[in-house]
C-alpha cells in the first residue's frame, strides 16, 4: 500500500485510508472529459483542422489561453 501511493504521488498521511483515494479518481476523470468536450466543441466552431487544430487541442486540455 504504501509503495502504491508513493508512486502515484501521495503522502503517507493520504493513503492511511484507502478508501478515500479511489472516490476521488472518479471526479477527477470527469472534469478531464468536460474539459476534453468543450475544447472539442471550440475546436469544431473555429474550424481548425490538422496541426492547428492539434495545437489548439493541446493548450486547451492544458488549461492555457486559447489562441487563434
């Protein structure tokens, strides 16, 4: 168990209860997908297609500033 969590990043405090860290992983994937939908919607309205759309896709998913 601990070996588990220190890979993944987490303290030894946070893995104490086991429980709490699957809950979370959950929550977490689903703000990627939102994240992943609305910068494919922004994408398709800016008709961008090949490397610039592949660039646009990229600071979008990293949470950067959009840029024509």
């Amino acid at each position: 168990a601990f070996m588990s969590s220190c890979l993944k990043g987490q303290s030894t405090a946070a893995a104490t209860p086991a429980a709490a860290a699957p809950a979370a992983m959950p929550a977490a994937h689903e703000t990627q997908q939102e994240k992943m939908k609305s910068c494919n919607a922004d994408a398709k309205t800016k008709a961008l297609k090949g490397t610039d759309r592949k660039a646009f896709m990229s600071s979008c998913l990293k949470g950067a500033p959009a840029t024509p």
